[in-house]
C-alpha cells in the first residue's frame, strides 16, 4: 500500500511540474482542465486502498507540494504562479477542488 502511494504522490508531483509549464498562452485553460481531471483521478485510486481521509489526500498534497517546488525552482516560473495571475489561482482552486472531490462525495 506504501509503494502504491509513493507512485500517486510522483505522479502528482510530475502533473504539477506539466501543469504549471503548460500555464502560459492558450495551455492554461487546458492546464486547469486536467489539474482538476487527473487529480481527481489520482483521488480516486487513492481510495482504493482506504478509507481514512488524511491518507487519501497525499497524492493532493503531493501536487500542492508539487507546484511550491516549481515555483522555487524552475527558472521563470515565481512569475507565473502568482496570485496575482487569474490562470495560476484556477489552476490551484482546480487542481485542489479535484483532489477533495471524491473524497467528499463518499
């Protein structure tokens, strides 16, 4: 079950990594589209092995991590995910609403 998690939480950590690439010019509607679908996603399986609430959110929590660490340390990218930048707070709002969505839903 260890290792199952460990794989979500690098894949979402990879997935914040694309999606906040892809968050410049005519990506970005795309980047929150599937920050919210993959997360979703990685929920879901997350679920599979669990029914504690604080367990299922890692790989959330990896992604969330996951776009901090890009933001400090891809070059140009402290200017894209800002708060000041519609794109980056839909993607954060999205990405996060998809990771909680399944967990609420049971």
């Amino acid at each position: 079950m260890i290792h199952a998690y460990l794989w979500l939480a690098g894949f979402a950590l990879l997935a914040a990594l694309l999606q906040a690439v892809y968050l410049e010019g005519w990506r970005a509607p795309v980047a929150v589209a599937a920050a919210a679908a993959f997360n979703s996603v990685l929920s879901r399986a997350a679920c599979l092995w669990t029914h504690t609430t604080a367990v299922t959110l890692i790989p959330t929590a990896a992604w969330v991590a996951g776009l901090w660490l890009v933001a400090a340390t891809v070059p140009g990218m402290a200017e894209v995910l800002v708060p000041g930048n519609p794109w980056a707070v839909a993607l954060v709002v999205a990405g996060i609403a998809g990771g909680v969505w399944p967990i609420a839903r049971r």
